[in-house]
C-alpha cells in the first residue's frame, strides 16, 4: 500500500503544470541491416515551435506492445506524420498495390489500433497526410491509391526533381467548409495550400466531417465530427515551414492548445480540483 501511494504520488508529481507532451508515432525503416525508428525533423520541430509541446517519439513496435493504454496515460496529445509509406490495402480491403510501393506493417499495427481510443479517451489528434489516411481508414474509409490516374481527379503529386522549396511550395487552392473549424481559425473560405500525395480519400469514414476539398472535389482535411476533443486531420504538409504560413501556425497553436488544456485537466483532476 505504501509503494502504491508512493507511486501515485510521483505520478501526480510529474503532471504538475509543463509543456504538453504530445506523442509522435514513427515509421520502421531498415538501415542497412538493422530496423530503425524515425520521424521527420520537420514534424518534431513544428511541435516545438508552433504547437509549444514537448515531443515524444513513439517506436512502431505494434499497440499491443506498447499497451495503448499506458501510452495514451504518457501523452498529452497525438501528432500522426507523414510518410514515403502507405497504408497496406488490406486494412481497408483494397485492392494491391503498384508494384515497388512502400508500405510500413508496423506503424499500421501501432497507428490503427491508436486512432480510435485516443479519440474516445480526447486525446488531441492531428493527422498529416498519411496520418490523415490512416484518420480516414481508422474510422472505416477507404483510399484510392493513384489519384493521377483516374480521371476526375487531379495529379497531386510533387515533382521530385525539384528543389523541397518547391515541392512543398503553393500548389492548388482548397475551399473550406463555411461552419468548419479551418474556416473558423484561417478566418477565410479559400486557402492555398501544398500537395506531395498520390494517396487520397475514397469514401470517408463513418462519424468524420469534411472540413476542406481540392478544386477537383478531393476531400483535402477533416474532422471527427462527435469526438470529445480536438481530433482534426489535413492532406497537405503544414509542418513545412510552419511559422511562415499563417494557418499553418495558427492549426499547431490550437493544436498545442487542446494539449495543454488536457494536461491541465489532468493535472487538476490528480490534485482534486
């Protein structure tokens, strides 16, 4: 009994008011000959400049192994990256992928299974690019996997050969949702925004809302419309730059703000207030 009031003690203890910690799940990748667990500088610097968090990067060992529980008890919020990887079509029964395509099973098995309890347990989510497919697949979507070859869509995809200033520079206009949350915080019905995917929603999700489209109708961000907190995911990159791009830091803000209103709520709850 002792060791177990000791230990609340140090729990409470360490929620005493700080930076929130927001939780970045990694990609697995080979080096060489050995697995290693990465995420983008981009998207670790982002969440400390603009979202004013503490990251905490999150190795793709599968939700089971890390106890999601236990995980979601460490963080104050949740930051899905983007990825050179796609989600494996099995997840959402469809059809294989292109020869050569990338895919990473591990972060499927940590991210999947992650999604939905965070959301239940109001963690704060946001979803980049492929976080935001694996959103949109969490909550039962589907994805179509080479938007340029259909012909109602546009080519998202960036021209490799180029500089990264232009790869992730301007690239199309979305058009927000009136009574969205991006309408809201970009204070604006259109938007300019950049695009690096060939992956895109098929069919949304059960219980997310729309929240942008590309001139070519292609849901580009979204909400989940009946979750307890912040929970929002976009197609394009705003981590790319993030404090010369006005919605870009006003989304990390809010984003950091949820975060810490979260840990302040714990906090208080773990002192009885």
């Amino acid at each position: 009994m002792i060791r177990r009031a000791a230990e609340s003690v140090a729990a409470c203890f360490s929620m005493a008011p700080r930076r929130p910690v927001i939780g970045i799940p990694a990609d697995r990748r080979m080096i060489g000959a050995h697995p290693f667990h990465v995420v983008g500088e981009k998207y670790i610097d982002a969440i400390v400049t603009a979202a004013g968090a503490l990251p905490l990067l999150v190795p793709a060992l599968g939700a089971e192994v890390l106890g999601i529980d236990e995980l979601l008890d460490s963080v104050d919020g949740l930051l899905l990256t983007g990825s050179p990887s796609n989600v494996e079509p099995r997840r959402y029964e469809g059809p294989p992928s292109a020869p050569g395509t990338l895919h990473d099973p591990e972060r499927d098995a940590t991210t999947l299974p992650l999604i939905p309890r965070a959301i239940e347990a109001g963690v704060p989510l946001l979803g980049i690019c492929r976080g935001f497919q694996e959103m949109n697949v969490a909550f039962g979507g589907t994805l179509a996997q080479r938007l340029q070859d259909l012909p109602d869509r546009l080519d998202h995809r960036e021209n490799a050969g180029e500089p990264l200033e232009v790869q992730y520079g301007p690239a199309h206009a979305v058009s927000l949702e009136p009574d969205g949350f991006l309408c809201a915080l970009a204070g604006s019905r259109t938007v300019t925004v950049n695009s690096l995917h060939a992956q895109g929603v098929e069919t949304l999700g059960s219980g997310l809302a729309v929240e942008a489209r590309a001139p070519d109708g292609l849901i580009e961000a979204f909400r989940v419309s009946d979750g307890p907190g912040f929970a929002v995911a976009v197609q394009w990159h705003p981590e790319w730059q993030v404090m010369g791009n006005a919605l870009s830091r006003a989304l990390f803000a809010a984003f950091g703000a949820a975060s810490r209103e979260r840990a302040r709520q714990r906090w208080k709850e773990c002192h009885g207030e």
